[in-house]
C-alpha cells in the first residue's frame, strides 16, 4: 500500500509540473506558431497551426529590426558587462568576506539595500547626472554602448555581491593561507585559488545578468537614441506602431530575440540552482 501510495504521489506532482511547464510554455507556443502566419491565419485563429511553413517572416523582421546590427549591438552590450560584473563583484564580495568587521558589514548592507529601489525611481534623476557628467568632463554618457554597459554595471552589482558574498563564506581560509606560504600575492591568490572555486555561482550571476540585460528594454531606451546603435528589444518595438501592430512579424523578431539567450541558458542550467542556493543560503 506504501509503494502505490508513494507511486500515485510521484504520478500526481510529475502530472503537476508537466501542467505547469505547458502553462509556461504556452506563449512561446503562440509566438511560435504566429510567426508563420499571415495576417488572415493570424487574425483567424491564433492557437491554430500554420497552413504551411516560410521564413519570409522572418527574413522581413530581419531586414526591419537590422538584426545583425542589433544583434552585434546586444551582444557587445551584454557581454562585456557580464564580463565586469563577475570580475568586480567575485573581487568585491571576496575581500568583504575576508576583511570582516563593521564596515565590511555595513558596505553589504548598502549593496542589499540597493536592490529594493525600483529602476523607476531612479529613470530622471539617473538621466540628469548622465547629462551634468558629460558637461563637467567632456564624456559621451547618451548614445553610447559604453554608457549603456557602465550602467548596467552599476545596476547589476548588488545582485552580483550578494550571491557571491554567500558562496565565498564556503572556501576555507585554510587554501588561501597555503597558498601565500607558498609565495603567493594577494592577487594570485584570488585568480588561482579562488575565483576557480567560484565557478558555479559565477556561471549563475553570468546566467542571470545575460537574461537581465539581453531582454532589457527600458534602460536602453532613454540611454540609446541612434538607430545604428540600437539593441535587439529596442529593434523589435519598431513592429508596435501607434496605430498598426505587424503581429506575423513582430512574432518573428521576438523568435529571433529570444533564440540566443535560450541557447545560452540551456547550455547553462546546471549550474544555476547550485549556484543560488550556495550563494543566497549560505
């Protein structure tokens, strides 16, 4: 009776998250299945399948959004914040580890405290600074991929510190002490011994900022003005006119949106929930 018990149970929560997946999945199934649609199949019937399959949807979105600008424009953006945000956050969450004392603490409070303001808030005011900073030194922060990934940075910190300030508290002391026996500096010590242990966290602060900023839209748009420098979301709002929407197409520039950051996620996964609950329990 325990066996058919336990078995009806696991029958019933696998039943459950099978549900749950579909229901998840379910939009992606409608902008799927629209993409090679024309606007009367469209208009027609929205869950139903195409009548026959072309790529002319897409090959037109393309040629709309200039994806490959867009795309080289995203992955430039993207790629080179994850690239700060994992090197200054492991270095900053590591030395407040190790450093300890009130300040320390203190300094992790202010990086926690800081992912309870909503973006929001901060839109005017961030663009008021942005505008004082380029009369006061001459530098170019609107219209630039490089303000763009320097806010992202500053942004995407807190989260960063705070996932890695909780998987560093799991490296004993006793490999870094070894280590400077042995003839180490400070900096080898934490490109040889330690952010090689940071691995899975690093892969989840990767995973997590890379969907972030990938799909980011709001940001981008009150830093980004010029068309050429546009990013894959603010190509894909072209679609959403004032009056017309062109759904088949719109359907198929959010397929080609979300593609690369799929891929990536799934390439990925493994490492996410290790690297969550180490870095958020621990």
């Amino acid at each position: 009776m325990k066996i058919r018990l336990g078995s009806v149970k696991t029958a019933a929560l696998n039943i459950l998250a099978v549900s749950f997946s579909l229901v998840y999945l379910f939009p992606v199934y409608i902008i799927l299945v629209n993409s090679f649609k024309n606007r009367a199949e469209l208009y027609e019937n929205v869950l139903a399948l195409p009548k026959s399959v072309s790529f002319q949807y897409y090959i037109n979105a393309m040629e709309r959004m200039n994806f490959l600008s867009a795309l080289g424009n995203s992955f430039i953006v993207t790629s080179v914040s994850i690239l700060f945000l994992a090197v200054l956050a492991s270095m900053t969450a590591w030395m407040l580890v190790r450093s300890g004392g009130g300040l320390s603490r203190f300094i992790f409070t202010i990086f926690v405290a800081t992912m309870l303001i909503p973006f929001q808030t901060l839109m005017m005011p961030l663009l008021q600074e942005m505008s004082a900073v380029k009369r006061a030194t001459g530098l170019p922060m609107i219209d630039t991929l490089g303000a763009l990934v320097y806010m992202n940075i500053g942004f995407g910190a807190s989260l960063a510190v705070f996932l890695y300030h909780g998987f560093v508290k799991t490296i004993p002391v006793s490999l870094e002490e070894a280590a400077i026996i042995d003839g180490c500096n400070t900096f080898s010590v934490f490109w040889n011994i330690v952010f090689p242990m940071l691995k899975p966290v690093t892969v989840t602060v990767m995973v997590l900022d890379v969907i972030w900023i990938w799909n980011d839209y709001l940001l981008p748009s009150l830093i980004l003005t010029s068309r050429a420098k546009r990013t894959i979301p603010l190509s894909t709002a072209s679609f959403f006119g004032e009056f017309t929407i062109q759904w088949n197409m719109a359907m198929a520039g959010l397929m080609l949106t979300i593609i690369p950051v799929t891929v990536f996620y799934l390439c990925s996964q493994k490492y996410i929930i290790k690297g969550i609950a180490a870095g958020a329990v621990k």
